[in-house]
C-alpha cells in the first residue's frame, strides 16, 4: 500500500458498487487523472477492480494525464496501460507541451501520440479528442487531419 491512507477509498467503492448493481446497462469507466493526489494512483484502481468486479465498470485512459504524471516522476506512462488496458474502455486525447499544459490540440505538444495509440485495440477503445476551449479552430483542425490519417475514427 501507498502511503495515503485507505479511508478515502471507501466512499469511492460505496458509489461506485451502488451505481454499477444498480444500473447494469451502462458502462462506468475511471480516468487517469493528472494530479498525483487525485483518485486512482494505479494501486488505488487495482483494489477498486478487484473489490468491484462489474463488467459494467472499466478503465477511461488519459493519455496527457499519463504523460504528466510520468514527466513530474510519480508513475511512469506505460504502467497504466500495463495494468489496466484489458479493461480500457475510451482514451482521451490531447497533447501536452513542454511546460506540462494539457488539452493542447494533436501537434502543439511533445507527446508521440500515433506511437502512443498503436498500443491501444482500437475495436475495444473509443477515442475522445479532449482539448482547450481556447485552441484555435485550425490548430484542432490540423490535428484532427493528422489523427485521421491513422485511420482513427476521429
């Protein structure tokens, strides 16, 4: 276990086996979030997993979030995917600059984001482009063209 304590998990695991017996028929997914304070660390999701097995509740990966938590040294990128991919349900997308701002549009950040999405079944994923409100037009615009030229169903 880490070092944060375990009370502030089991509000967490009380809404979460709530919702998901309670509504089978939609699907409930946890995102990686980009502070290191924020609920899941990767241990905190394996527990929540493992005490809730519901077919109905998956995994939501943030690229950019995964990426900035690696980059400050907290949890390398690939560990999420590692641990958590065959339950990943969607994949945010967005790119990060060199100062760690997020949101940013395909192409104004540092991130390698068709190496990143090759490692990602995209019969299992659904892809949500998650930017700025403030990005120009043409910069999302450009960006959308360089992601569907993967051939992602962007």
């Amino acid at each position: 276990m880490c070092i944060r304590d375990r009370w502030h998990i089991e509000p967490v695991l009380s809404s979460l086996d709530e919702l998901c017996s309670r509504f089978p028929h939609i699907q409930f997914f946890i995102e990686t979030r980009v502070h290191y304070y924020e609920i899941p660390l990767p241990y905190e999701l394996e527990e929540i997993f493992k005490r809730l097995p519901y077919k109905n509740l998956g995994y939501w990966h943030d690229i950019g979030h995964t990426y900035v938590q690696d980059r400050l040294g907290f949890i390398p990128m690939e560990t999420w995917q590692r641990m958590f991919g065959r339950k990943c349900g969607g994949i945010h997308i967005h790119d990060v600059s060199d100062d760690l701002a997020d949101h940013r549009p395909p192409g104004e950040g540092v991130l390698d984001l068709h190496g990143i999405l090759k490692q990602f079944d995209p019969q299992h994923s659904q892809y949500t482009l998650e930017i700025n409100a403030q990005s120009e037009f043409e910069s999302v615009t450009k960006g959308l063209q360089d992601l569907r030229g993967e051939a992602l169903a962007v």
